[in-house]
C-alpha cells in the first residue's frame, strides 16, 4: 500500500468519525496528517526531465578485465529533492567496486556524477537506462522514470597467439600468401624438377640432375604460396560440450578458435565462422583485422545450445564453405560425428579436428577412485578409437588435453603439416 | 542521527498514549501501548519496516479511541502525532538504506529532520487550536460552506504554490 493511501484513509477515517459522532478532537487528531499530506503534495516535483550520459573506460575487453563506467545524471527540470539513482547491471557482470545505486539531492541545472568498475566473462552486454525513482521531501509521493543512457561492452574471448598454423587445403586463391598451392612457381618449398627455360636463374639449376643428361639442364622448381579459404566451425552443441556439475569445454574451444582465427588471419587467408549450436551463426569469410573484430564480435555472442536440428553435424551447411577449401572444426566430438566428418572429406575439403579433449577434462574434477579410473580408461578407448577413424578418413585430429595450453599443443603439431599429409599431398 | 529522532518519536508517541491511558486507570491498554514501542523499535532494527504501518495505524487507532473515551485529549494528540512521525522516519531510515557510503547522507537527513519537524509542529499547533478555540453556535448551512470554502482556498492555494 502506498505511503499516501494509508494516510489518505486514516485522515479520512478520523474525519468520518469525528462527524458521526459529532466530536471535533477527533477531527483534530487528523489534523497533522492533513499538514502531512498537504506538504508532501505540495513540494512533489511537477515535472521530472532528467538526462543521462554513459562513458565505459574500455568498450572492448577482455573476460574479466576491469571496466570503469561513468555515469552523469543531469536535472533539466524541476528541483528534486530525493532521487533513488539506480543504474541496473546486465546479469554475468560483477561489480568489482563503487556503486550502482545512489541517493541524492538534484537542484535544477546541476550534474551527478557517479562511476564504478565491473568485469565479467565472455559476452555481449547493453546498457539501456538508469530507474530513478524521484520522491518528494517526506516520501509521500514516488515517480519512477527510466533514463536512457545506452552503452556496450563486448568482452571478447582471451587471445592465444600462434606462431604458425600449418594447413594444406587443396585449393588456394590468387593472391600471395604462406599456404602451398600445389602449383610450381616462385616460392620457398621445393615442388620438382623441369626442363631448363629460358629466363630461368642460374642458380635454380639443378646440376646434380643436369649433370646426369648430355646437352639438358634442368631446374628447381618451387612451389607458390598463396593465401586459402578457411573456414572455422565451432561446436556450440549442449551434448558435446556441457557435463556433470555445470562444467563446461566450451570456452575452451572458444579460446582455440579465437587462437586459429587471429593465426590465419595474420597469414593472410580468407576466414569465416560458423557457430553451431541452437541455430547457426555464420560470419562471412573476409581478410584482415575487421575479419578478426567481426569474428570476435561473434565469439563474444556464442552461447552453447541444443536443438533437435543441430543436435548432429548432418544439418551442417557445407555450401557456406568453398569447395575443396579449408575447414577447421573445433569441437569435441561425438560418436555420431564420424560419418558427418567423413562425408565432409569426401566432398573434398581438407579437414582439421581441433578436438578439446571431453575424456580427461572430466577426469580431471571427478574424484579419484578405482570405478572412476576403469570408466575412464573405457572411454578413452572409445575415444581413441572414433578419433583413429577419423585420421583414417583422411582427416587431421589435433587431440587437445586442456590442461596443456593450446599454443604449446599448436606449436609441437600444427607448427607443419603432418607427413602422410605431405605424403599423400590431397 | 534519524534513528535517534525515530526512537525518540516512538518513545514519545507510545509514553503519550500510555500515560494517558493510565491516567484514566486503563493500565492494560498503557502496558500494551509500551510493549507496540518495544516490537515497533526492535521491528526497525530488524528492518521489518512493513510493521512500522502497522504501529502507526495502531497509535491513531488508540488516540481515537482515547478521545472517544473522554482521555486526555493532549496526550491522545501527542500519540498520534509520535505515531506520524515514526512512521515517517521509519520509511525515511529505509529509504537512506539504499545510499552508497559516498552521498551525502547527513546533508538528506538535516534537511528531512527540518522539513519533517516544520510540519510536525504546524501540524500539532493546528490541532491544539482546534481544540482550544470553541464556536458555539454554528448553523449546519454555515459550516457546510466554511468546510467548501475551505477545500476551494486549499486546492487554490496548492495550485498556486506548485507554479513557484
């Protein structure tokens, strides 16, 4: 019940009263809470014009780095002489110090300042308003407005910087770049030998060959290098990522695609990112440092989600991808993703696993007993088993215990591509 | 400084309405009147503040029946305005709760102490007059208009003030 009702009926009661049973003390009696109400209506400010402005220190992060935010609240109307200022966070962030609620006397034209540091994880937050609930002097009357005083933060996944990411798709695009393109030209891996041309340096003679011909020179030939299409999936599936107790890998494979993405992207390839999850979140594959920020801004976004379409990699649309391209998919896998994989290989795409391993992460908090040990090593084994099936199909597994940081894993297995891939050569 | 002016409002309020009834010889309803203090005070401290309502509407409750009884009117009055400002104070002290530690809580509380006594005193002053200055005779007709007029003269009054 509102302040001004109770006193509103007890005054009127006591008044009611006083006439019915013609005694003017009773009447009296009500007389203060008359003067009450009568002040409180009288000082309540007509007309509330507040405005906000909101200056976060950073609007790009990283998870739980902290945040100032400044907020200005300024009176363009009225004099208001008790404002609850209330400015309400978005859910995951923490307030590390300051205030977000204030009290405060606002004259007219005068400015509040008030600032705080937040942090939080991963994610995209917006600031809509600030609730200011405006009273008059004696709490009689209360108006609660919501200022609008808009911000963003986007908090993007923390960023592991690789050295180099060996991948080997079997077509490249035309320009210049660090990937083999399985085509002889200038460049610094060898690729063969050929008849001498005119025009050819000396030093790309092959003398050790020419020397066993009469009247033929032939040459070193290298291959060209140029810059490949990758395109990065993300395993956002509740069954392969979520466990017991509220654990959770995703964030670990957020972490290696934020890692692989910043890795190609720097060697100059064409980089785009499909988030499979609850529904599909596909950035366009571009170049460069807005193709880093646009994938970032989508990592920040990517939530873990189970759906009856998703909830297997058959729905997966191979056609956002170029043909014979790159594909890298971070994921932990599921049994029954041997067969999508492979019908993915079979298409052509060259396919790197990054697979962030399900098995040993669960062992890692479980407690440490003789059952759990012997249901470990099972389904290590059937692990072991789905991701030698997969090498088998021509695919290349990159079996990250997350334990270990993902540079150090990237550094001793992807630093060059694997010899039966070099072998093979498709 | 508001919980003092809260806890003495109450100790006043509730003292009042006590000694009145006991002068009158009704010593139970006194002793219940202590023990509504004593819950009111302790109920704010644990910050139940939905009884201090309660207490209020309970304070004026006693000081009508007490004027109805032929009770001291001045202490009946007195009740009843403790009873105000309690209340008051009560709501007042839950909305400071919600300050940061860097406002400028004292600078509130001076200003509402003042306004809040103004009206109290207004309020009270009022009142004993009304019982003090007595009109014997008065035509049904006569008051009607007095109590309309009245009403016109405040409504104008409010709306002429609220433009300053």
């Amino acid at each position: 019940m509102s302040r001004s009702l109770l006193l509103g009926l007890i005054t009127y009661g006591l008044l009611l009263a006083g006439v019915a049973i013609k005694r003017g003390e009773l009447i009296a009696l009500a007389i203060p809470c008359v003067v009450y109400l009568f002040a409180g209506f009288l000082f309540s400010p007509d007309e509330i014009n507040l405005e906000a402005t909101r200056h976060l220190s950073a609007e790009r992060t990283s998870p739980n780095a902290d945040v100032v935010v400044t907020v200005t609240i300024t009176n363009r109307g009225a004099r208001l002489d008790e404002v609850l200022l209330d400015d309400v966070l978005p859910s995951d962030l923490t307030l590390r110090s300051g205030h977000t609620r204030h009290l405060i006397r606002l004259p007219k034209d005068s400015s509040f300042n008030f600032a705080y540091t937040i942090a939080g994880p991963r994610g995209g937050y917006g600031f809509e308003s600030v609730r200011a609930e405006v009273n008059d002097p004696l709490g009689i009357t209360s108006r609660t407005v919501q200022i609008e005083a808009k911000g963003q933060l986007f908090i993007f996944p923390s960023l592991t910087r690789l050295r180099h990411v060996a991948i080997r798709p079997r077509r490249t695009r035309v320009y210049a770049g660090t990937i083999p393109a399985r085509v002889g030209g200038t460049g610094t891996e060898f690729f063969g030998v050929r008849e001498y041309h005119q025009g050819d340096s000396p030093r790309a003679i092959n003398w050790r060959v020419s020397a066993h011909q009469q009247d033929v020179l032939y040459s070193n030939e290298f291959q060209q290098e140029r810059v490949a299409d990758v395109g990065i999936i993300l395993d956002g599936r509740l069954r392969t990522n979520e466990f017991a107790r509220g654990h959770s890998l995703f964030e670990f494979s957020v972490q290696a695609v934020a890692a692989l993405t910043d890795a190609l992207l720097t060697q100059g390839n064409r980089v785009g990112l499909l988030v499979y999850a609850a529904f599909l979140r596909w950035t366009l594959p571009g170049y460069g440092k807005i193709q880093r920020e646009k994938i970032l801004f989508s990592l920040a976004h990517a939530r873990p989600g189970g759906s009856e379409v998703f909830a297997d990699f058959q729905h997966l649309p191979t056609r956002l991808f170029p043909s014979e391209s790159q594909i890298v998919l971070v994921s932990p896998l599921h049994e029954d993703d041997l067969m999508p994989l492979v019908y993915l290989r079979a298409q052509g795409y060259q396919v790197l696993v990054v697979s962030p391993n399900p098995v040993k992460f669960e062992l890692s908090y479980l407690p440490k007993n003789k059952n759990v040990e012997l249901a470990g090593r099972m389904i290590h084994m059937e692990r072991a088993l789905l991701l030698q099936k997969v090498q088998r199909a021509g695919i290349q597994v990159l079996d990250w215990d997350v334990a270990e940081p993902f540079d150090r894993v990237v550094k001793r297995k992807l630093s060059r591509p694997p010899a039966w891939l070099r072998a093979v050569g498709r | 400084m508001t919980l003092v002016a809260f806890v003495l409002s109450v100790i006043i309020g509730t003292a009042s309405l006590a000694y009145g009834y006991s002068q009158a010889g009704m010593t139970d309803p006194a002793r219940w009147f202590i023990l509504l203090g004593i819950v009111w005070i302790l109920s704010h401290w644990r910050k139940v503040y939905w009884v201090s309502s309660f207490a209020f509407f309970l304070a004026i409750l006693g000081a009508a029946y007490g004027v109805w009884n032929d009770l001291p009117t001045i202490w009946m009055l007195l009740g009843a305005l403790g009873g105000l400002l309690g209340w008051d104070l009560s709501d007042f002290a839950r909305r400071l709760s919600y300050a940061a530690p860097t406002d400028d809580v004292q600078g509130l509380e001076r200003r509402h102490l003042a306004r809040v006594s103004v009206v109290a005193a207004l309020g009270f002053g009022l009142a004993w007059l009304s019982t003090v200055i007595q009109i014997n005779r008065l035509a049904f007709e006569v008051a009607v208009g007095l109590v309309l007029l009245a009403a016109l003269g405040l409504a104008r009054l409010v709306v002429r003030l609220r433009k300053y």
